[in-house]
C-alpha cells in the first residue's frame, strides 16, 4: 500500500493497520502511562520531565521532521512538526500531565502500573489525555507509514493542563510562529454515548483558589473554648454557604456578567445529546439536582456558571470523636465560566465575595489562586465541523452528536486565537473512564475508534 | 514522724516531703504516661488494658488495702479501696485513657516518650488525666506512709473519659456499694490563673454525632458534573451553617429546654475568676467572639450550649488544585450541655434538624453518635466547698477562684448522684498544657501544688 506519491487511507485499510499493530501501539502506551506526571504536586517535577522527554524521543521515532522540549515558566512543552506537501495547516492540542492519585487505598492496581483486564488499560492518566493523545500519535505515525499525511502537522503537547496551563499560557506570544494553522485539533473531551461520536461545541474556563481560616494558635479544648473561640470549621462552612442562595444561584456579585442566553440554534444541536436523567442516576448514584433550580441539566452543564468546593479540610479525622475546635480550616474551590465571563474578574469577583463575607475574629487567606482560562465556544456553521461530522457518521452510521461539556482545557481558546485556527474537539472519554479518580481506565474499543477518527479525518484533508 | 495513732500533716511538711520524692514521683509518672492509651482508637485497646494493669499494681504498692479491674461493657475500670479510721468516705474519680495524638507531625517529641524540659514534663496525657491523676495518688501515697490517712478512700479510674465513659456509665447501677460515700473528689479541671487555684462549681454535659454526606458513586469530574451533581462539601457545609443563626445562638428547634437563668449569685462567684479578653485573645490567637452575641464571655463557657464542629473532612487534601465533586463529606459535631438539658433528648434534636435540613438528592448517614453524660453544677453553699476554700486559700494567700468550666467530665454528675456524695471539683490545669492537642505538658510547679492541695485536704478532714 506504500505510495510515493499523495495517498489517503479508507476505513477498512486503518482497521486492519489498527488490528496489525494492536499489540505495540498497547505496548508503547503502558510504557507512556508509567510516568506519574502529575503536575499539581512540585514532588513530581522531575517526573513530569522525564515523561515529556520520553515523548520527544517517540515523536521522532515515529517520523516527525523535528520533536523538542520548549521551555517555559512552568513544565517543558513537548513540540512536534512535520512539514505537509498540502491541505491546510494543522496543530494539536495535549497534554501529558495527569491528575493526582489519592485516595490511593481505593486503587485496585497501583496508578502507575499499567493493567490490562477486560478489555481496558488501568492506570492514571490511560483515558486523560495521555490515552487520547496516544491514538492520535497512533493515527499520525500509521499515515505517516502509509505515506498518507499530507497536511502539515505541529504538535503542542503541554505538562500542566491538570494544574493551571500556566506555562504554555504565558508562552503564546513567543509560540505565535509556530502556532499559525487553519485548524487546531483537541482529543481532550467525551461521547455523550459509546455508539454516539461527539463533537465538543463548548467547553468552561476555569479559575482556582484555596481559601483558610486561620488565627487561633493551636487545636482548642472544644469544652473549655466552646462559646468563646470562633470555630474555624463552623466559620469556613458558614462562608462556603453564603457563595450560592437557597435556589443554587451564584451569590456572588455581578458573577453572572457575560453569561449569555441558550439561542434556539444551540438548543436544537443540544437535543442531539439527549441527556437522560435516569441513566445519569444509575451512573453516578444521585440524581442531577446540583446546580440552579428551573434550567434543564445538559444546560447547566454546557451554559451556566458554577463554583464548586473540591475540598473542604478542617480538624479530626479519626475514628470515634476528639473534642477540639481546630486550629484552622481550609478549602479548596474552582469555578466554571461560560460565554463571556472574564475569568481574572471572576477570580477577583470571588475572593471580594470571601472577604466581605469573612468570620469576625479568624483571618482569612486566599493561597494557591488563579486563573486556567475563558470558555470556549466553537463555531457551528464552519466547514471544519461539517468534515468532521462527515467522518464521524461514516464511523458511526450518522449517529454524531454535539455537545457543549462542562468541562475545561483552559488553553483551547487562547491557543485558538493565537494560532488564528478553527477549533476541533472530537474525543472518546466516557464516565465509565473514572477520569479525576481512583481506578481510571480507558477501553481498547474507544481507543480504536478514536484512532480511527484521528486517521480518517486527517487523510481526508489533503 | 512517723506515728501509730492518728495524725495530720502540715504544709510545711508536705512541701518537704514532696521535694524529698520528687525524683521517684517523676520516674513513676513517666512510666505511666509511655502507655497509648487512647480510648477512641479501637488499635490501642490493648494498650488501655495494659495501662490499667499497670495501675492496679501501683495502687497494690502504694498502700491500698486492694485494688483490681472491674470489667465493664467498654474498657476495664480501676478500682481501689481503703479502709478509714474516721471521718468522711471519700470516693475520687479519674481516667487513665488519653486524647488520640494526631497530628503527629507537630509533636516536638513522640508523645508516648515523656520528656522533661524546662520544668514541665512533655507527653500526651502529661495533664489530662495521667498528671493530676497521679500527685493525687502520690499525695495519698505520702500520707498513708506518714499514716496520715484516716478517712476511708475509693478509688475509680476509668478508661474512657474521652470517648464516651460507656463502661462505667452502664456499670454505674452495679456499683452503687462500692460507690456510697460522702465526698466524691475530682482532679481533672484547671486553675483560672497559675497563682489562682479553682473550685470547679459547674461542667458542661456533652454528646456527640458523626454526619455524613454520601450517595455519589466516586469523586466526580468537577466540570464534566458541576451544576449536575449536587456537590456533598457544599451541601455540607450549608447543613452546618444551618446550626446556628446569625447572632451565634443555636438554630436547632427547643434546644435551650432546660438551659437556666445566671443567678446574681453565680455572677458574684463568677466575677472571682476576673475573665480577661486581652490576656485570651494573647493566649489563644484570636478574641473570644465566639459563641452567643450579647452573654459575657465567662458566661457563654459555663452557661450556655454550644454545637461544635469538631472536624469537617471532603475531597482533595493535597497541594495544588484538583478539579472533584467529592464522592461524600463527612463532619464530626459535639454538642456541650448546661443546666438541666437532657442529653438524649438534645442528641434527639440535632439529628432530627440534620434530617430535617439534609440536602436533595443525597444520603444523609448519622453514625458513632452518643451520650456523654448531662451538665454537673455544685452546691455553692455546701461545707465540703468551704473546707476546700480554706485549704486553697492557705496555699495560695487567699486567691481562691469559682469557676464554671466549659468541659465536660461526662460521668461526674452521675457517679455523684450514685454515690450520694457531694462532688468536689479542683484541678491545676493551665492552658499552656496544650490538652487535646499537640505537644501536651505539665509543669512540675503544677503537678506539685496538685499534690499539696490533695495532701492537705484530705489529711484535715478527719
């Protein structure tokens, strides 16, 4: 099948690539996921390192003209080209750091041990991103084979997507050159089902912070200071109540600034996704009563703003009771932006909210805060979107859906901009992943299909 | 001075004594601290067993006709009884269980490796109750040796004063016999100030409960389910701040049954104590805001409820940021008791209100959830308080102190009643000790004015 000149690859070609090259491409990936990359914790720098250049020496292996670290503020960004013969331009989007791993005693395997069991690869990190970044670089490296990519490729592959983006964040001005495509592809995102390809319209921004309540010099005898000391539990509680009212609406003034309507054309693409409450109960154990009274869930999720509480950490945590108030407490919050809202003023929005709201007596510090990135929305009427639904019903039998995620890469749309690129985000997560928890995994059958995507999506742009 | 008929020793005396001892006090009371015995933690039971052991085969030496370990439905009780010649039948309560050590990183030295430094002996259990417990052995000890001892004595020393005192609260009816007495001392309070020695006049009662939120299968992405899920550490946090309203005062319907009026009596007495904002708020960090708006600081400790949070545990605890909707939340209260408040009743109603308040969508779980004991006041008018007086005032150049204590030693009030003797409540705990928290200590000043008071009050009684 080897072409000297421009080639494309059919379904059933990649199929059977995929099927001969099943067991490497499963190898490699192991191999990738055995590095505990995990960029929210300075204990594992060295880690990230050492798996970004593991990556540099992959990429070259499998064909790229030139495969480097770029150094940043923050994590090494691991960059990738390869020069095209025509087509228009395209860059991608990953990332190779992972989330944090506790509660480790609820890992059946340990997370850096990769295990295959029926049909799917556990480990942290197997679905996101490093699993979905491995099918495209499978996709990429069997064209490559076949003599069948034809379009200029770059790659951004960042280590700090879990934690803030703040080192490829702060590098877009020095990255404009390289950056500049037609179109910028993410598999960093879900299907709504496992016969149902997705293509992500939307996606949260996201900002961080850690608020304490601190003061009190040590653990208090709760009999002897009941009553007398302000209990830092109680206060850090009574604070985190005040951030929504009694309807789940955000309490925070003026947050809402730049949220905008559902238009009846977004409404119509969200009804592709037919989100099904029942189905969401029996997966996730509750149902989905979170967030603001009087708007329909997959709206929540895809339009609206939340501030959540990612942790809340004050006193005893053994068994039986210890009567003290504690020294201090302490939370750890994210929220999600959508449309508009400016996540600096956002930020600050919030942190104003905690300190007007702040206990008598305690002091409160705002640590580990910051911004990850503004929402992103994509453009449904573009040409890019429609080629991508065109290969995703070829795949499915027309069954692609669209859908606005909750979720957040918070550099897509600055990334975006900067390279002047349509944004495309088609991935293959799926709950069952347990992306963010203990025991993630990802299956062989959505790695497949994801490659697959990837493949026949990039030979069909020449 | 040694003497075949009756005797009494003077102050003079018991200082020499003491100083004489003092060496051979200390050894013993450090063997008595190295044993773990933390009542709470299920690990260390045979620790508590061997403390116990340890006990009874000092009380045997020291002089007590006999001594042995009662068993209960919880840990074994010390018991310890010596005939009188004349004179009042003196009952004294104590425990040998200690206040879990966590968090163990603060600890300058281990806590179960007593250490000595600058004249205050560090280890968990130092003070409360191994400490006083022990000058008041070593004080009956003295005057048993200088046959100084004429009043009949019993001993009862639990091992579950910090957890529950679950064994000797249901043994209680079996041991009504051993009980009877006329006086039942207690050594297991403070002093208002180092040059102030305290009769205890009051103690708050106590309960406690462990809330938990739960539902959600495992931690959930934060931007794929916010606005979806409803978040437990949010939802938490809103029950707890449903506990009081906004002016501190407890929101949980007919909680204040049974809380009495301050008497201009109790105020008078009260005003011994001279509570100072400025020294607590050096002392501890923070102005005493806590508690009731509009009630005296001194008042709010020793007459009023409180509803503790204790500890508040939920998702991410690490550095960093980590982007969950925490699969549960979970929070430890206690609640501390005044006046004629029922303890059942008052469990009762706070967990009545949780259900009440609980959130949509998920599962509310009470569990280790119990009685302690009811609130204890004593009788200002009572002959066995004004003796006290006067042996405190001898010691100290008449700086005597009343105080209502906010603590709770659970099962005074009823091994009182039991026993149909009149409690007597004096201790040399000092804030600087650290109880309930980390690095834990007791002066030898202390422990030796402990030994003086006990001494000289018991040996004037015949």
């Amino acid at each position: 099948m080897e072409n000297p000149v421009m080639s494309s690859l059919n379904l059933a070609a990649l199929t059977e690539t995929f099927r001969e090259h099943r067991e490497q491409f499963i190898n490699e990936w192991r191999e990738f996921l055995t590095f505990p990359s995990i960029s929210a914790d300075p204990r594992h720098d060295a880690d990230c390192r050492r798996c970004a250049e593991w990556l540099v020496k992959h990429l070259k292996k499998i064909g790229f003209d030139e495969a480097s670290l770029i150094e940043t503020e923050g994590k090494p960004l691991v960059y990738a080209k390869r020069a095209g013969k025509a087509g228009p331009r395209v860059s991608f989007y990953g990332h190779y750091d992972v989330q944090p791993v506790d509660p480790l005693n609820l890992w059946g395997t340990p997370p850096f041990e990769p295990q295959l069991r029926e049909g799917r690869l556990y480990a942290r990190g197997a679905q996101d991103n490093k699993g979905q970044l491995f099918y495209f670089l499978k996709a990429v490296e069997v064209l490559i084979k076949k003599n069948a990519l034809n379009v200029p490729l770059s790659l951004f592959i960042e280590g700090e997507e879990e934690s803030s983006s703040i080192g490829i964040t702060r590098a877009i001005p020095s990255l404009r050159e390289k950056l500049s495509s037609d179109i910028l592809m993410v598999c960093d995102t879900g299907t709504e089902r496992v016969d149902a390809p997705t293509v992500t319209m939307g996606l949260r921004g996201i900002v961080f912070l850690t608020a304490t309540l601190k003061g009190i010099t040590k653990d208090l005898h709760s009999g002897h200071h009941g009553g007398l000391a302000p209990n830092p539990a109680t206060e850090l509680a009574r604070l985190v109540a005040t951030l929504h009212d009694g309807t789940g609406k955000i309490a925070v003034a003026d947050f809402y600034e730049g949220v905008q309507a559902v238009t009846d054309a977004d409404r119509k693409l969200l009804a592709t996704g037919h989100f099904d409450e029942k189905v969401y109960r029996e997966q996730i154990g509750v149902p989905p009563v979170g967030g603001e009274k009087g708007i329909a869930p997959a709206e929540r999720r895809g339009f609206r703003p939340t501030i959540e509480i990612n942790g809340f950490h004050s006193g005893y945590d053994g068994p039986g009771s210890k009567t003290i108030i504690p020294a201090s407490a302490y939370t750890k919050i994210t929220a999600r932006l959508v449309g508009k809202q400016d996540p600096k003023l956002s930020l600050e929005r919030i942190i104003k909210h905690l300190e007007a709201h702040a206990p008598k007596g305690l002091t409160l510090e705002i640590s580990e805060s910051g911004v990850g990135g503004p929402a992103f929305l994509a453009n449904a009427g573009s040409p890019v979107i429609a080629k991508a639904k065109a290969v995703l019903d070829e795949l499915s039998g027309g069954k692609t859906v669209f859908s606005w995620e909750g979720g957040s890469i918070p550099v897509v749309a600055s990334l975006a901009i900067a390279a002047g690129a349509e944004p495309l985000l088609v991935g293959y997560g799926l709950e069952e992943d347990n992306i963010h928890a203990p025991n993630e995994s990802f299956s062989l059958q959505q790695f497949e299909q994801g490659f697959l995507y990837a493949g026949l999506f990039l030979s069909r742009l020449a």
